[in-house]
C-alpha cells in the first residue's frame, strides 16, 4: 500500500507539469509574432540582462586597458586618490599635534609638494643638521613648557645655521633683530654678538615667543607676529574683525601668509622624511664640550694654535664670537672640546703667556664673520704708568678707560694702595669699525684730489692710495694702473697680504 501510494502520487505530479506545459504551447502559438516580444522580454529581464550587462563591463574595461598602451595602469586604477592621501596627512597632523594647531588646506599641501619634490634636498640638509641643535631647543622648550613643535621654526627661520644673516639684519638660529635681542637679554657688540650663540638665543626665542602666546592666547597668532611683529597682526585681526590666522590671513602681509603654513609643512614632512624616500646620511652630532672663561686679553688664532685646534671648529663652537680677539673687558667664556679644556688647564700659564705677548702697539686685522671682511681693526697697547702725586686708582682706571679691578689684576695688587712714582702696566685696546658710506666717498674724493695734485706736480701717475673697505692688493692693483701685486708688497714692506682700511699705500 505504501508503494502503490507514492507511485500514484508522482504520476499526478507528472500529470500536472505536463498540463502546464501544453497550456503554455498553446498559448503562444495563438498569440503568433506578439508572444515572442513578451518571451524576449520575460528573458532579458529574468535570465539574459544581468549575464549581458557584466559581460559588458568586462569588455569596456579591458577595451580602455588595451588602447592605452603607454600609460601607467595606476593612472586608470590607482590605488591612493587624492582624497586618500589628504585624509592620511590630516590623521599624521592630529598624530604629530600637542599645542600648536597644524591646519591643513591647499596652501599647507602646496608646500609639502614643495618640501618633497623640488626642494627636497632643502629638509635633507635639516635632518643631517637637527642633532646638534634640535637637543638645546628640546630642553629649552621644556624648561619653558611650551609646545615641542616649535622646535622646527628655526628651519623655516635660519635653515639650522646659527651665522645665519638676513638682508635685514636678523641674525641667528632665530633670526632677531640687534634691538630685540637686545630687549631679550641678549649681548650685541662690537666684539659679541649672542643672537648667534645657539643656547643663548634659543631661550631668548622662548621668552619671546611665550609672551606672544600670551598677548594673543593663540599659537598661530604667536608664530604670525614672530614673524612680522605683534603690531602688524593685531591690525589685521581689526581690519577684518577676526581673531584667528586664517581667518585674517588675507589681510596680512605676504610673507607671514606663508609662514605659518611652511611651518606645518616643515613639521610634518619632517616626521616622514621616510614615506617620501628622504633618508639623510652623513648626520652631524656635536661634539662634549665645555667652557673656560677668559679675564685677559686673547689672540684666538694663537690659543688654537697652541692647543692644535683648527680655528675654523673654534668658529663653530663660538659662532657668537666676532672678532679673533678678546680683550681685556670681555670677560666672556669660551667653548671648546672636553679634552681641549683639560690641555689648557694642564698647560694654562704657559698658554696664557703666549695668547697675551704684547709689543707696542700690536695690530690684529679681524674679519666680522657676519659679512665677508670688515676690515676692522684692534690695536693693543701696553703702557707703563708712572703714579703721580695725588693719583689714586680709581683717577688711573678712568684715564685709560678701563676697570680698577683691571689695574689690579695686571699689577698684582690685593688692594688699592699705591704710591708716588709706583710703575703700572695698563693695556689700552682700540676697536676701529668699518668707515661709514660718508667717510668712504670723502676718501674716495681725496683720493682724486692727492691724483690730480700728484700728476700737476710730476706729471706723472698717482703715488699712493688709500686702502677702502673690501679692498685686496689684488683688486688694488687693478684699480691703480695694472701696478702688480708683487711691486705693491715691495714698495710698501708688505710681507704676506694683509692691508687694513685707511692704510696708504705707495704706488710707484
């Protein structure tokens, strides 16, 4: 029975499908040409459509691939969009924040392309450089607790060269002007110049750029005013009623439009040198130092000289230095290589000595290391001092323009007794600056003069010449008839080529 059963009841099924089968036939070969529009319609929407349109695709895009023999296939497919990549570098900026806001925006990305593609050697450079300073702007940073992203500013400032000079006259790692250095505690003379000096003028920088953040309660605004003044953007903020940076930003001038923006992209490209396939080689550290503070006077070249010291590293180490001298009333500590110091300190008498030889007078050309020759000049001067009747120390000290305790120091008196026709030694030092443009067309004009007086005399070609700021026995000679080098030495007991300004020469 329950075989019989299940046969029974697939032949009904069998039935069936065969009922519905006819049916079908018969309905579409009444309906003729109309019945075939509906099957192909009923295929294509059920069965053909999807089949066709994907195989479709597949040809366009391989159509595409093949016409375009010569262009790279990430160019049709790439893999990072534009939009990709401004995502990443916005999520690396919020990465790389701590105080200072890092915007990022066309302007920002139009200098990261810069950074990273043309001037690519430019951060290459910075990253060989940053280990000798980016430690003494670290600590200063953190001393102060300000933001540790501000110690790539003095990239976009000096390039990390501490002798840095602008057209301006900023100087430095951070580029300040005399005048706020000066108002910055900084020392800006004839013989030291401490916007120079890396430690002294980084924290110079954090005093002033904290009481910026201060006046403006804004990074942004603190680094702006750096740049142009406090003055200059608080105008801005009132000219176009806003009170951040790149809300003004079309209202301040064009240099600290693009300041705040090298900034960012300074700072983010230089945490990602790597994905930019910028890796720098041969890294500078510094070397231990430490420092000796001079009381007397001191030729430099000399002090080097003794020590095996090549100057030009001194220069380095002491790039607030100006000139090759120190004398006797700049007490100023010198920097110089750990095992430098303990030489001269195993050796101080005997070197000291050397350093402090004077004849009467000594003259030492210095070249001011801020621009290419000065043709400045310090003369030393040893005097021996009779005491007179009624002469007391202090009268002494101020006739000669130095310090009691100097008299002091180089007479070995403990106290400041002295007495009627007592023999003291004073040494007097002159700095002669460079002559003014005034003085140096007056010379020039006097140097017209004595020619014309010289050829009405003798009729002959102008004896001498006076030496001028920026001139050589080389260009000399050019200007002064094609004399030769070697006749100028002669006439005028040159032994090597130094000349220093105001020197008269002969000529012939």
């Amino acid at each position: 029975m329950k075989i019989l059963k299940g046969n029974s009841i697939a032949f009904a099924f069998l039935l069936l499908v065969l009922d519905l089968f006819l049916c079908s036939y018969n309905s579409s070969a009444q309906q003729g040409n109309s019945s075939k529009d509906s099957l192909e319609v009923t295929r294509d929407t059920v069965v053909a459509t999807d089949t066709i349109v994907i195989e479709q695709v597949k040809l366009d895009t391989l159509t595409i691939i093949d016409s375009l023999d010569n262009v790279d296939p990430t160019a049709v497919n790439p893999k990072k969009t534009d939009i990709e990549i401004d995502a990443r570098i916005e999520r690396q900026l919020r990465e790389i924040y701590n105080q200072v806001p890092l915007t990022y925006n066309k302007r920002v990305k139009g200098f990261i392309d810069y950074f990273t593609g043309r001037n690519r050697n430019y951060l290459l450079i910075m990253e060989r450089r940053k280990k000798l300073y980016f430690p003494i702007f670290e600590e200063m940073l953190k001393k102060y607790k300000m933001p540790d992203e501000i110690k790539y500013l003095p990239i976009v400032e000096s390039g990390l060269n501490p002798m840095a000079i602008s057209r301006a006259g900023a100087a430095g790692l951070w580029q300040f002007m005399p005048g706020t250095g000066k108002e910055m505690g900084l020392i800006v003379s004839d013989y030291i110049d401490e916007r120079l000096d890396p430690h002294k003028s980084t924290e110079a920088a954090c005093k002033f750029l904290l009481r910026l953040y201060r006046a403006f309660g804004d990074w942004e605004l603190a680094l702006a005013s750096y740049n142009c003044g406090p003055g200059v953007v608080k105008r801005a903020s009132r000219q176009s009623g806003r009170s951040t940076f790149w809300k003004m930003y079309d209202y301040l001038p064009a240099e600290t439009r693009g300041y705040v923006p090298q900034f960012v992209a300074v700072t983010y490209t230089m945490n990602h040198l790597t994905e930019y396939d910028m890796v720098g080689d041969s890294i500078l550290y510094p070397m231990e130092t430490d420092t000796i503070l001079l009381r007397q006077f001191v030729n430099l070249l000399i002090l080097c000289e003794k020590l095996n010291f090549c100057y030009e590293d001194f220069v380095k180490l002491n790039p607030a230095i100006r000139t090759n001298v120190l004398p006797d009333n700049v007490n100023y500590p010198i920097r110089l290589p750990k095992e430098k110091k303990l030489e001269f300190l195993l050796n101080q008498h005997e070197i000291m000595e050397c350093v402090n030889v004077v004849t009467t007078p000594i003259e030492v050309t210095t070249a001011d290391r801020r621009r290419a020759s000065s043709g400045a000049v310090v003369y030393r001067q040893k005097i021996v001092h009779t005491v007179r009747q009624g002469e007391v120390l202090g009268r002494i000290a101020g006739k000669y323009g130095i310090s009691v305790a100097q008299v002091r120091s180089w007479n070995n008196l403990k106290g400041n007794t002295i007495r009627v026709g007592q023999k003291l030694l004073i040494y007097r030092m002159k700095y002669t600056r460079s002559k003014s443009s005034t003085a140096i067309k007056k010379e020039s004009s006097y140097n017209r003069m004595q020619t014309k007086t010289s050829a009405a005399k003798t009729g002959k070609p102008r004896k001498y010449y006076y030496v001028q700021p920026g001139d050589t026995l080389w260009t000399i000679s050019k200007k002064c008839g094609g004399i030769s080098v070697e006749r100028l030495k002669q006439l005028n007991n040159i032994k090597g080529s130094t000349i220093k300004v105001g020197q008269k020469l002969i000529l012939g």
